[in-house]
C-alpha cells in the first residue's frame, strides 16, 4: 500500500511479486504462502489507487483483512483441516494483519512524506484546506485573487478529471497559483 501511495501501480506490482517471492522462499517455498501474500499486496494497492481520505487506507485494511480471512479459510478446506481449533486464532490474525498493516502505512506516509520532500494526495488534501495560513492570508489580503483561485481550482479539476490527470493535484495548484504576486 505504501509502495503504491508514493510511487505508482507498476512499481507496486513489482514490489508485491518480489515480496511475495522472498516470503514465501523464507517460509520454506510454500505456494500458497505466495499467494497469499501476493493477492493481499496487489489488492491493498489497488484499493489506495487514489487514496485522498484517510479513512481509504483504513477501509484498504479491512479489504485486505477480509480477502486473508478467505485466503485462511480456503487453505484449511484444502487442506481438510477445517475443524481444527487453529482456525479461529488464524482467522483473527489474517484480518488483524490487513488492519495493522493500513495503520502502519498510515504512520509512516507522514515520515516518507518529510524524509524524501514528497507529497502525496494525503498531503494535498491538508494544502487544500481552506484553513490553510497562506489561503487565510490570501482571503483576507485580496478577495478577488482568492475568489479567483478557487474558480479556476473547480475549473482544472474537472479538466483533469476528463483527461485522467490527478485532479487533487490540479485544484491544490490553482489555489497556490497566484500566491507570489
């Protein structure tokens, strides 16, 4: 999920078959470790795509949990060991580990974000915030430029929404855009 916030799909996919690889290589070569792992990162990705809340990342662990869960459940009627007293304590911990894995994520953006001077749509969303000093500022010291900046915010959104662009990105920049002067 993190590789997937602050870089991109391609990159996740990547990320995901290598980890998977490794983990599975750890835990003695088992297929299905692989699986499981790999369709939990792949999933967990695509569910913070365009992560601008969040509560996204949150529900992304729920997903994720939930997809483990039926991960767990298949691997025990596989295997015929459906009624053993393990399976709850694994049920729990699949779906405990898709949420800690979004709260971890969620820690950890904010440290990325400072180390590596990047701004993800998280980021995006607290410089959007009308509360925002500078957008305070700006309203106070020239309405018109204010006024301005946010009509042609709603203007390049939906611009970027037709073309595909990130249009988060477009509004926080129009809000700046007349900053300077």
């Amino acid at each position: 999920m993190l590789v997937r916030i602050v870089l991109n799909s391609e990159v996740a996919i990547v990320y995901s078959l290598l980890v998977s690889y490794f983990s599975a290589m750890l835990m003695g070569n088992q297929l299905f470790y692989f699986i499981f792992t790999f369709l939990g990162s792949i999933i967990g990705a695509h569910k913070v795509a365009r992560c601008e809340q969040r509560n996204i990342l949150l529900k992304a662990g729920m997903t994720v949990g939930g997809i483990n869960i039926l991960m767990i459940i298949s691997s025990y009627l596989i295997s015929g060991n459906f009624l053993k007293m393990s399976l709850l304590f694994d049920l729990v911990m699949s779906f405990l580990g898709g949420v800690l894995a979004s709260v971890l994520v969620l820690g950890i953006i904010p440290i990325i974000e400072s180390l590596f001077a990047y701004t993800t749509d998280i980021k995006l969303l607290e410089l959007a915030n009308m509360d925002h000093p500078i957008l305070k500022d700006l309203i106070l010291q020239a309405p018109g430029t204010y006024h301005h900046s946010i009509i042609v915010g709603s203007l390049v959104e939906g611009a970027a929404k037709s073309i595909a662009a990130n249009p988060l990105l477009a509004r926080v920049s129009a809000y700046y855009h007349d900053i300077g002067k």
